[in-house]
C-alpha cells in the first residue's frame, strides 16, 4: 500500500489547540522528507474557535475566570465537502467533544461517515471519545486522557480501552492520551508509516524528547484517583 500523502485536521467548535498544532508540527516536518499534505476540515468555511464564548459560559466543566484566550483556525473543506483522495484523518480533543455539548454531533458524524474511506484514523486526547461514539473504535483498544479518563471512556464502554498507555495502535486506528502526547503519537505513526530515520530527524528539529514508549504514561498515575 503506498504512503499516504494527504491529511486532515478535523476542527470543531473547542478543540484543543496543542492536541492540532503538536502533530501539525511533526507534520511539517515530516512534509520537509516527503510529499505530504493537509486540509483542515469544519463545520463551515467560517473560522473555527477553539474557546467560543457559548461553550466556555455554559460548560458546567469550565470555571470561567473571565479570561480570554481564543485562538481560531479558518478550514479549508468543511464536513459536508471533505477532499475525495482524503487518506489520514486527524481527531483532537478538547472541551468540545463532551457529550452534552450538541456541537460534538456533527463532528461525531462526520467520522462516522468518513472513517470507512480512511487510510489512517489518529485521535488525540478525548478525540478518542468522538471516535468511539462514532462506533468506529468498537472492539478495539484505544486510550484517551487521563484526567478525563472516566467521563471519556464511559461513552462508549464496547470499546477496550487502556489505563496505562501513552498511545495504542489498533489496526488502522491510532489513539493517544492527553495533549502532549498527540506529538508521541504522531511520530509514532511516521515511524511506521515513513522510518524511524524519518520520525527520529522530525523530533530532533522540533527539539522534542520523544516519549516513543506507547505503553507507559505517567499521567495515568498523576491522575490515579479520577479512575
């Protein structure tokens, strides 16, 4: 099968914004080594945020301290319009998966409807919660974030999901755990896909220690009490 040259970032409403940018950066690198390419993919062509006013008033998981920090990314497809030859597609996490929040649904949809053309499925963080309430993950083992671990996981309980793991790979599906670690797994997966030289080089220009052990994350014990 040939590597895949196309990727996209799916955005909603939310989103968190290392568990994009972190793989969006080892992905620039890795577009130095090889022809590769990404889309961005929202709701609408208007500009995705990833702090909108409504959710961080209304989210009963938010302490508002009146801050505002929003960063916005403007898509290049949106859901209804996604590239044909689309190969990899990129979940992340953040306050906008929650189940209560009905902006989750179309996203939760559009995975659902995209995944079986897929090459590659990585989610990040409770990215892996709008995988699983997709049904794509059933049967399958996947992690998510520890800190969250119970919520995220109990919305899809068909799914084998994993304490201790920084990221797991099952078939073509890649889950990683909490923010940071979507750079773990995002290099994880152009090891395996490009070589490790390839991946080894990518983190080496970021000037980012590795974490490439998929089975251990230390945030499963920092958070120890939350699951």
């Amino acid at each position: 099968m040939p590597a895949p040259s196309k990727a996209g970032i799916l955005l909603f409403p939310g989103f968190e914004p290392l568990d994009v940018f972190g793989p969006v950066e080892a992905l620039q690198m890795l577009s130095h080594a090889v022809k590769f390419d990404l889309v961005w993919i929202g709701p609408t062509l208007d500009p995705v945020s990833t702090a909108p006013k409504d959710l961080m008033a209304n989210d009963p998981t938010f302490k508002n301290q009146g801050s505002s920090i929003d960063t916005r990314v403007v898509p290049t497809h949106t859901y209804d319009s996604p590239p044909d030859d689309l190969e990899v597609l990129l979940v992340p996490g953040g306050l906008g998966t929650r189940e209560h929040w009905p902006s989750s649904a179309p996203a939760v949809t559009f995975i659902e409807k995209t995944y079986p053309k897929l090459k590659y499925l990585i989610t990040v963080c409770t990215g892996a919660g709008l995988a699983a309430r997709a049904g794509v993950l059933d049967g399958k083992r996947a992690t998510t974030n520890k800190f969250v671990w119970k919520e995220t996981t109990s919305w899809r309980p068909q799914v084998k999901w994993v304490k201790l793991a920084r990221y797991v790979v099952d078939g073509n599906c890649w889950t990683a755990a909490g923010v940071s670690a979507g750079i773990d797994v995002t290099l994880a997966w152009i090891a395996h896909v490009y070589g490790e030289k390839v991946a080894r080089t990518a983190a080496n220009h970021m000037e980012y220690e590795w974490r490439d052990d998929r089975n251990w994350d230390p945030f499963a014990y920092v958070f120890s009490e939350g699951m």
